[in-house]
C-alpha cells in the first residue's frame, strides 16, 4: 500500500537543501531544536497571523557560535522591512529578546508567488474563511497556478465544507504530480483556514519541472507577466463585445455601415432600396411587358 509522505521530507538532502544549517554537540542538540521551532512559529505569528500580514513562505535558519542568522522568503518584502527598516529591527529585537543571542536577518523575495505552493494554500484557506464557494476557490487558484507557469497542480480541502454537516475531502488535479520522481520539482504547502463551522485543511501540491530544466526566477517572472496581460487584452475585447452587440468580424465603413455585419433590419423587411424587378415579376404583376424580337407590348392578366 502506497503511504503518503511530504514531498519536502522525501527530497531533503538529496534535491532540497535542510531549512537549519548548523552543527552542535550532543548536549546542545535538543536545545537548539526546540528554539528553531519557537523562532519559526513566533515569526509565523507575527507577519503571517496578524497584520501586515506579509506572506512568508519560508524560514531559513543558520547558526554560528554566537550568532543566529535567519533568512526570511516573503512575497511582499516592503511589509516586512517597513519604513526605512523600522520593521525588522523591532523583530530584531523581538527575537534577541526571545533567543538571547545575536540576530541577523536577511530578507529574499519571492518573484512569482503564484508558483509557492505555501503561498497557494494561505490564499485558499483566506477565501474560504470569507465564506466563499469551495469548487470556485480551489478551480481559480489551480488556473492561476498553471498559467504561472506550472506543469502541475493538486489542491485538496478537507472539513465541514459549505458548512455541511459531515465533514468530507475535495480534489482537484491538473496536470501531472509525479510524487515518486526525486529529480521533479514538487513544492508541498498546507494551511488551515478557521471558519465559524470548524476548521478546513488545504493541501497544495505544485509541480514545478524538474530540477536541471527550471527556468529561472527572471523567466518565470516575464512569463507571468506576459500571461496577465495576455488575459488582460483577452478580457477587455470581450466586453467590448458584449457591450457593442455587434459581430467581432465586421468593420466599419466611413458611412457609418458594417463591412462583414448583418444587414440593417429595415433593408431585410423590404422596406430598404431593392433590386430591380426581372421580366417574370413584371410580368406576375400585370406589368406591360416588351418582346424583345418584335418590340410589340404585350398585357398579361395575373
């Protein structure tokens, strides 16, 4: 039987670096452990729980022997820094205050979030804590992964969804997630979303290619962007469409009529210009009527 384990642990240390990087003896070992966890959740308390809210996906942490340096990957840097860097010294020295040692903290953007699969899940999780449809939430978000430029993505929330009485799984897959590959770049995310009928669960699964053919960060980002606009244009021509009623195809001449339209309606009545009538309309119409090889007149009765 297949048993489900984290992409990020199953990669660790074979394609995906360790998030602590630092060597202590065998006494100091439990200690430093559990002040890793107190720094990362006292940071996810503080920029993602509350305002500012700054999207941190990931915290990095390296030590020396005197010093903890911490590296923070956020989509919204500008939130964490403040003004004129007001911001991270007061949670410099929140976290001197915490660890008693000293702090450095670096601080990397993350240029697409779209492709962060943390990212991904603490939007999901916010819509639907503002009581959105479930279906459209995750059928939005797994769109906007792809056009960022994803080879695959799995979304699954689990809960009272709609506020349901029995509590129950949806999954939504596009594209392809291969879990087993080491070499595939399956970034892993989960956040729960708290809501006045219980807590939902979201899990995203994004698939990034592999590891030796990723684009890199300056491509993705263009890419993204192209795509946006592309949608932009897309967008804005239908609802010129919809708002001119008339046929995408057809210009206009500088009379004012259509090239390619439909014809006016009061042409298509028969109350317009028509065509001249032929020799048997004349003729059904008790017109007189001219032979053309005796050039007498001749009157027929309808």
């Amino acid at each position: 039987m297949g048993q489900k384990v984290s992409p990020i642990g199953f990669r660790t240390g074979v394609t995906i670096g360790w998030k602590s990087r630092w060597f202590a003896p065998k006494a100091n070992y439990g200690e430093f452990l559990i002040e890793d966890e107190r720094v990362r959740r006292f940071i996810d308390e503080r920029l993602n729980r509350q305002p500012p809210y700054a999207a941190v996906s990931e915290i990095e942490i390296e030590r020396t022997r005197e010093e903890l340096k911490i590296i923070l990957r956020t989509a919204r840097p500008g939130l964490v820094i403040g003004p004129k860097g007001a911001e991270v010294d007061k949670l410099k020295e929140a976290l001197e205050d915490l660890t008693n040692r000293r702090v450095n903290i670096n601080i990397v953007e993350i240029r697409n979030p779209d492709l962060d699969a943390r990212l991904v899940a603490e939007g999901t999780a916010a819509q639907l804590k503002r009581r959105a449809s479930f279906r459209r939430t995750m059928k939005q978000r797994a769109e906007g992964t792809m056009q960022a430029g994803a080879k695959g993505v799995k979304i699954m929330v689990s809960g009272r969804l709609g506020g349901a009485e029995m509590s129950r799984s949806e999954t939504l897959i596009i594209g392809s997630i291969p879990l087993h590959t080491l070499e595939a770049d399956v970034d892993y995310g989960f956040a729960p979303s708290f809501t006045t009928y219980g807590t939902i669960g979201v899990k995203v699964w994004i698939y990034r290619g592999m590891f030796g053919e990723a684009p890199s960060e300056e491509d993705q980002a263009a890419e993204a962007a192209m795509t946006r606009a592309r949608r932009r244009r897309e967008r804005r021509g239908g609802d010129r469409g919809q708002q001119g009623g008339a046929s995408p195809q057809a210009s206009m001449r500088p009379g004012g009529s259509r090239l390619g339209g439909r014809r006016p309606a009061a042409a298509a009545a028969g109350q317009g210009p028509s065509a001249p009538a032929g020799p048997q309309d004349s003729a059904a119409q008790g017109e007189p009527r001219t032979d053309a090889a005796t050039g007498d007149e001749t009157n027929r009765q309808g």
